[in-house]
C-alpha cells in the first residue's frame, strides 16, 4: 500500500501524540487504512499500546470544532492525565 504525506494537521495530532506518550511515537510507525485515514498504535514509555490513534479523524474532528479544545483532544480522545 503507498503512503501519502500526512497533512499538517495530522501531523500536529501526531505531535501531541509524542509529547505525552514519547517521540519513539512518529510517522515510522503510521499506517493507512483502505479508506486513507493515518492511523498510529499508540505506545507508552514501558512499550504498552494504550490506545490506537486516528490521526485523519482526530485531525478533522479538532478541525471543524467537534472536538473544541486541546485539553478536550488530550483528555477524552489521547486518554492523557491532565494536571
């Protein structure tokens, strides 16, 4: 399967993704779906994979205002403990 460049908001998404779970998480380790979406196994510092991320939807959902805020994206969607 071809891969595509993810777009800037997906790559932003992915991000987040490194700055809370760890940089080991990157683009090295996205894969597409057959409808196109990027999606990414999620994995902690220990090497769990505590949620699979789809980055595409994410992307737009934060895009389009139905996931409003940052903090919303992290607590509810990435599963990061906010302080």
């Amino acid at each position: 399967m071809s891969r595509r460049e993810l777009s800037e908001q997906e790559v932003g998404i992915l991000k987040l993704i490194q700055v809370h779970y760890g940089s080991h998480n990157n683009e090295d380790g996205v894969m597409f779906s057959d409808r196109d979406d990027a999606v990414i196994w999620v994995k902690d510092e220990k090497g769990s994979m505590p949620l699979l991320a789809n980055l595409t939807n994410l992307a737009s959902w934060r895009t389009d205002g139905t996931i409003p805020t940052e903090e919303e994206l992290l607590r509810v969607w990435l599963r990061v403990e906010i302080t």
